[in-house]
C-alpha cells in the first residue's frame, strides 16, 4: 500500500519515517522541502503539491497545525484522490469538523479515518507514540500496519469523531498536570527540598503523572523544550470548553487552567513553548525551579 504523509513538523517527520522503517512506500510533502530533506535520504519520493501527491497514493496521511489549514489541504487533495482511497488525519481537530471534513470526502468516495496521537515527540521518534483511532472498524483493521509501524499503544475508540473528544479528554488533563506540577514542584523548591530528589519522590508516589515524569524534567533543566507552543495549547483547551458546553459538563479545574494559558500567552507569547506556563509562577514568586543532572530534550 502507498502512502502520502503531508505535514512533516515535530511530529509528522517523525512518523513518517517510522513508516519509511518499516518497509512502506511513502510519498512526502510539505509547504517547506528542507522538511523533507531526511525523508527523501531515507528513500521518500517527494510530491510538489497536496494534490499531486494524493493521486499517486492509496493512502494520505496528514498532520497539519490547525482545522483551517486541514481543510484547505483536504479540498486540493480531493481535486485527484481516486474513489477508496484513505484519508487519515491525525491533527487534533474538534468532533465537528471531523464529521464536516468527512461529508465532503464522502462526495468523492473517500473514506476517512482520525487518528490524533499523544504522548509526546519523543515517543513518536522512537515509534511508540500512544495512537486513538475513530471510524470504521475494517478501515483500522486495514491500516492497522502502518499504524503499528508509528504507534506502540493503539486504540480503536468508536465510530468517526469519537477519537476528536478521546484526544481533547487527554489533552485537557495534561495542561491540568502541567500547572498542578509546577505549583507542586514550587512549593518543594520554597520549602527548602532538594529538587532532584523531590522530583523522584513524586515520580515514585501515588501523584505522579505522566506530565511530571516527562515535561517535569524539562521545567527542571530550565529548556522547557516539548515542541509544542501555547497557540496549540489554547486551541485544545478551547475544544474542551466547547465539549464541556454541548455535553453539559462544569469544566472548573479546565476553566482555570485556560485562563492560566491565556496569562501564559500574554507573557511569552503564542509560541513559546507550552512548558513555560510554569515560568508565570517561577516569575511570580522569584524563584526558579533548576535542577541539576535533568535533560533540556526528552530522547
């Protein structure tokens, strides 16, 4: 089976690559080539448009930075995408637009399949980034190949849409953790703790969380390095705010942590590094929370 991959930034470089690992034929593209430079010496072929390389392929996967930006490569992939081809898309997009984007492959007989991930680009260099999958159970079951040649955790969730709110869900929580941990990590720091070691007490305890293990070390190095910015941060609160309203959920703890990411903004702007969010209470109190021996990347 032929592959196109289109967006090839922190992640989409990454897994495309697995996939070029594992024996598949990959077709890449990119609104910049030099993206693509380490894919093509690997033994990718390069498309110069959506278009041209989805009329080449039986499968197009895409990991793009917004709704907007999904769409529009969706409408130029149509314009040659043969009826059984395969979208898979695995940007973070809301219930709603997955379900829009779905009826207008539907006109071309295009089948589609979500596949958002989570985990981290670490985890998606080492191909074993956690994979939730929505829509059809024979499409996944066809795919599933390819996926594991990515993924290491793979969920099938339910029907198309159903992966959007699984990966809004974990999302949100992560955000969650990531201001409980800097608070946490503060009051160690103030407290007069040893950090390092206040760090692997709580990975040993019952409030550990994913995020302290990995983003926590980041924070403690000072680099606050997880490929992942604020903007995208703010746009994934905002679809849980949106599922909290049509599913008549208070939000509190995720109302809180939005708010705390819009000051985030306002501080250091759309692009820092979502991490940064701890720097407000390191600024804030005067104090940083450095710790030797932690690494500025995670490998």
């Amino acid at each position: 089976m032929r592959y196109g991959y289109i967006g090839l930034g922190n992640l989409g470089g990454h897994l495309a690559a697995s996939l070029l690992k594992a024996g598949f034929t990959v077709t890449v593209h990119d609104k910049d080539r030099a993206a693509a430079s380490r894919l093509l010496a690997q033994g990718a072929a390069w498309a110069d448009t959506p278009a041209a390389l989805a009329g080449s392929c039986d499968a197009v996967i895409t990991c793009l930075p917004s709704p907007t930006v999904s769409e529009l490569v969706l409408r130029q992939m149509l314009t040659t995408m043969r009826p059984g081809t395969t979208w898979i898309e695995m940007s973070t997009l809301g219930r709603d637009e997955i379900l829009r984007l779905a009826a207008l492959t539907a006109e071309k007989d295009v089948r589609v399949m979500e596949l958002p991930v989570t985990g981290g680009v670490h985890l998606a260099a080492q191909g074993k980034i956690t994979m939730l999958a929505g829509g059809d159970k024979d499409l996944f079951e066809l795919h599933r190949p390819a996926l594991e040649a990515m993924g290491d955790k793979i969920f099938h969730m339910g029907p198309l849409g159903s992966a959007a709110v699984i990966k809004v869900i974990t999302n949100m929580l992560a955000f969650i953790h990531l201001v409980a941990d800097g608070e946490a990590l503060m009051l160690a720091k103030r407290g007069g703790l040893d950090l390092g070691q206040a760090w692997a007490a709580i990975k040993a305890s019952s409030g550990t969380s994913f995020v302290h293990e990995t983003e926590g070390q980041l924070i403690l190095n000072g680099s606050y390095d997880i490929a992942f910015t604020m903007d995208l941060a703010l746009k994934d609160l905002g679809f849980a705010m949106k599922f909290g309203r049509e599913f008549d959920v208070p939000l509190d703890l995720a109302t809180l942590t939005q708010q705390t990411f819009v000051k985030g903004k306002e501080a250091y702007g759309g692009e820092a590094q979502s991490t940064q969010i701890v720097k407000l209470l390191e600024d804030a109190v005067g104090t940083d929370l450095r710790a030797p021996g932690f690494p500025a990347r995670l490998e």
